[in-house]
C-alpha cells in the first residue's frame, strides 16, 4: 500500500468511517498535476485543503 487515509466521524453509540487507500502512484497523478498549476497562485497560509479547492 502506498497511501492509507481515514476520516471518523463518531457520536455515542455510532461512528462513520470514510476510508481511502492508494496502491498505486498513478492514483496521485491528478492531484499533482492540479498543485502543480495552481501552486504559483497561492498566498499567505491556509489551513484545511477546502480553502485551497474553493469548497
């Protein structure tokens, strides 16, 4: 495995998993080819990847 990434939510008596596994380099390509256009347009700090995909 490459990469391994989860997300849990949870309350009393109750959680929700989001789970995302990479087996393979390829997987990660878009997302690489995404920073790499965008990365020059970036300024100051941000924290959490939503400020930076405009969610």
């Amino acid at each position: 495995m490459l990469a391994h990434q989860e997300v849990i939510f949870g309350s009393t008596g109750q959680t929700l998993t989001i789970r995302q596994d990479s087996s393979d380099r390829s997987s990660l390509c878009l997302e690489c080819s995404w920073l790499s256009r965008e990365f020059l347009t970036f300024t100051g700090v941000d924290v959490g990847l939503e400020t930076l995909m405009d969610v």
